[in-house]
C-alpha cells in the first residue's frame, strides 16, 4: 500500500505493450491499509521512450500522451466526493461532470478525460501522469528463500518519476527522483502476497489487501538502507541511522554519492541529536509524529570536486577554512553547519515514522519524504504526509542484502557478477501483454 503526499493511499497495476500503448490502473483507498477502497482510475495512453536523461544518471526519460482516463466510484460516500472537487475547482467544461445527488451505480465508469473531445477534468484530482517521464529498470537476483534449493530467481523492477511533495506543485512537476519501484508481475520478490493480489484486479474489482497487525514504533537499534537511493535534484546516497531509546538520542551517517550505482562516494555526513517521544498523526494514519533536534555534525569529503567546494567556501561558514582533504573528517558544529552543503545548526526537523514487518517479518522503519524544492521540515506545517524508501533493521538483514549492501558501496549485481542497472528500452518492456485491451 503506497503513501504519496497528501496523504493518498494507492496500489498501481501498469502494463505496457510492445506497441508502446499501455493502460495503468491506480486504485485510491481511504485508508493506510488498501482494505477500504474510495475509487478507481483506468489510464489509456501511449509512451515513447526518449534518450538517457541528461539530469538523473541511469534513468532513461520519455514521452507520454494520455487518451482517456476513466473513473470507477466504489461507495455513494467516494462518488460524492470526487463530484464536489471536480464540479467546484474545474473549468466551464467539467462544472457538471455529476449533477447533485446523482445515485451511485456499481461499476459504472465516468469519463474524466478524452483526448478526442479535449475534455480534462483530472486537475481536482490532483491526477498527472508525468511520473512516467523518467524510467528506470534495475533487474537483480535474490537467493531462493527455500533452504532445500540453491540458486537464485530474476527480480525486475521498475522505477517511476517521483511525485512532488507540494500539491499546488505536482500537476506541473518534472521528475528527477523516483518513487518506490512497482515489481514485474513474473519476476518479483518473494515472497510478495499484494503482488498476486493486485494484478489480478480491475477497476470494478479493487485490490483488497491482507490486513496486518498495527506495530507499535520501536525505534532503538540500527537501521541501514536497503539499496542505493535517488532523490529529487540528482542526489544518490544510503543512509544508516542508529536510536537510543533509553534517553532519546540518535546518530545517523549519510553517504552520498555521484551515481546511481553508490559506487563514486562524494561526501559522508555524521549528524547527531535528540528527538522527542513520539505521537500518533492525525493527519497520516499508521504515521507517528516526532521532532529531531540536531546539535552535532561532521563531514568528510571523499572526492576532490567536494574538496574544491568546501575550500572555496566563504571563512567561517564551513569548519576550517582552507583546511579540507579528501577522506579526513571534520567537525562543522564549530560554525553552525556548513552553507555550502545546506547544513545548519542547530537545526528541529518535524518528522513522520512508521515501523513495519516485511513478508519475511523483518523489521522496516519508515522516514518521512524530504520536500521535493529540497527545503527542511524545519516547521510543524511542513512535517511529511508521505515516506522514503525504508530502512531494515540490521539485526533482521539477511543473507539476501549482505550480498549488496555496504554503507560505502550499494550496487546490485547479476549472477555473472555484472552490474544489473542496465539502460534501456528492450527492459523496459516488464509487463508486455500480447493482446490489445479496448475499451468500450
């Protein structure tokens, strides 16, 4: 079950045929679970992959046309809503897309965009499809979880333009950063019960997914990064992070990188401080609403462009001035942070948590999204609705992320030992369908 801003609570099935078509289904939900199901929207459109994006290394852009969009209400409750936003916040051509206190009708399906008639009432839904121009296709393998049986079995996965964190923001936002990649239908992680569950639906026929026990949040002990990830503006880096519970404080280590693989380290943040006991949200249900303070931070630059950067910075705003080399650390808490990298402190960010178990009852920690302009949650009107990829507890890494994971180096690679971030277009094509799905 996705999180986007908002909050939004969604599950996504797209296909993509070899003759560039391709129809994605985004089932909308009114809780954090995906088991109460509000309305469905069905995408028809074409996409045309383009070249290798100049801006995020490793991820291929592209072009889209939409040709319909079509919506499927699920309760009276949902149907009155959408109505309302549509009729109030569209244009002259949508002001009666339902008239008031039309009755809802099961698995009816309302048009709320036709390219053919130029009809698009989709901006109230806060709805765009740009997500789809930047794509990445990362395909690794993972060990087979029977102990009986050695090998490994092929994941592909696909990663999707990120959405913005501004609502006003994302019916016009470009991408730089993903969202969390969506699995191929055939060659997924194991075990992954939503993955059959969600396939198999349709918009009259929402995924209704496994309930699950609430956790309670349990911060203490080490949480690292499961992959290299991407965020808006080209940044590549891991994090790992470690919580005392007993008295509330934390320290967390930042790798950055110049690349999607994590390979070409750039700089290393150390940040420590303390956070307060956390609250249930009522604004993100599932989420805990907690405030980190940062008092202390160093920085080790670990390329000699970053070394370059810091010793050009003005005297005073950025540790020693004059004084950087590269893979020596040093303390910028003397200075208040250092300017040329965004640093400052001290400095409160007003975060959202949350703590889940995987399929594999691994522990997953959820960290609030960092604002898409590349701002702070530095005030509590600014705190997340939305999560970055988790981090898994280390004492719960398995074999399975020891093969790839290192806090200085995160690079997936295939059995050959080769690196598995491939370009495209050939892998792009996950969930080639052969027949052509109309739509009446």
């Amino acid at each position: 079950c996705e999180v986007r801003p908002g909050p939004e609570f969604l599950t996504r099935s797209y296909l993509f045929y070899a003759n560039r078509l391709f129809k994605a289904l985004q089932f909308y939900y009114w809780d954090p679970w995906c088991r109460d199901p509000s309305y469905s929207l069905v995408i028809k459109g074409k996409l045309r992959l383009r070249q290798a994006s100049w801006i995020t290394r490793g991820a291929t852009e592209a072009d889209y046309h939409l040709h319909k969009v079509g919506i499927v209400f699920h309760s009276q409750k949902a149907m009155r809503e959408v109505a309302s936003w549509i009729n109030q916040t569209s244009g002259e051509g949508c002001s009666g897309f339902l008239p008031p206190g039309r009755s809802w009708a099961p698995g009816a399906l309302y048009e709320v965009l036709s390219a053919k008639t130029e009809r698009d009432c989709t901006a109230a839904l806060g709805f765009a499809m740009h997500e789809l121009s930047l794509v990445r296709v990362e395909r690794h393998y993972q060990p087979l979880l029977q102990p009986q049986h050695s090998g490994s079995q092929l994941v592909e996965e696909l990663y999707l333009g990120d959405i913005h964190t501004d609502w006003g923001e994302r019916l016009h936002y470009r991408p730089t950063g993903y969202q969390r990649p969506m699995q191929s239908a055939l060659h997924h992680v194991h075990p992954c019960p939503a993955c059959g569950i969600i396939s198999r639906a349709d918009e009259h026929h929402p995924p209704i997914l496994p309930a699950r026990a609430a956790l309670p949040m349990q911060l203490s002990g080490s949480w690292v990064s499961t992959h290299c990830e991407v965020r808006p503006a080209v940044l590549f880096l891991t994090r790992y992070f470690t919580f005392h519970g007993n008295n509330h404080t934390w320290e967390g280590h930042y790798y950055h990188y110049s690349d999607p693989l994590c390979r070409q380290p750039t700089f290393t943040i150390y940040a420590s401080g303390h956070y307060t006991q956390g609250i249930p949200s009522s604004k993100v249900r599932g989420g805990t609403e907690l405030a980190f303070k940062v008092t202390q931070a160093r920085v080790t630059p670990m390329d000699q462009v970053t070394v370059v950067m810091l010793n050009s910075s003005e005297p005073g705003s950025c540790g020693l001035a004059g004084s950087w080399s590269a893979g020596v650390e040093q303390d910028i808490t003397p200075t208040n942070g250092c300017v040329a990298l965004g640093i400052k402190l001290p400095h409160t960010e007003y975060e959202l948590f949350k703590t889940e178990q995987d399929t594999q009852e691994r522990s997953l920690l959820y960290i609030g999204e960092r604002p898409t302009d590349g701002s702070s949650p530095d005030s509590p009107d600014k705190r997340p609705t939305s999560y970055q990829a988790p981090l898994i507890q280390c004492a719960a890494a398995s074999q399975e992320f020891s093969n790839y994971i290192s806090l200085k180096y995160v690079g997936r690679k295939d059995a050959n030992g080769n690196e598995a971030l491939k370009p495209l277009p050939v892998a792009f094509l996950l969930f080639i369908a052969l027949l052509f799905l109309g739509w009446d």
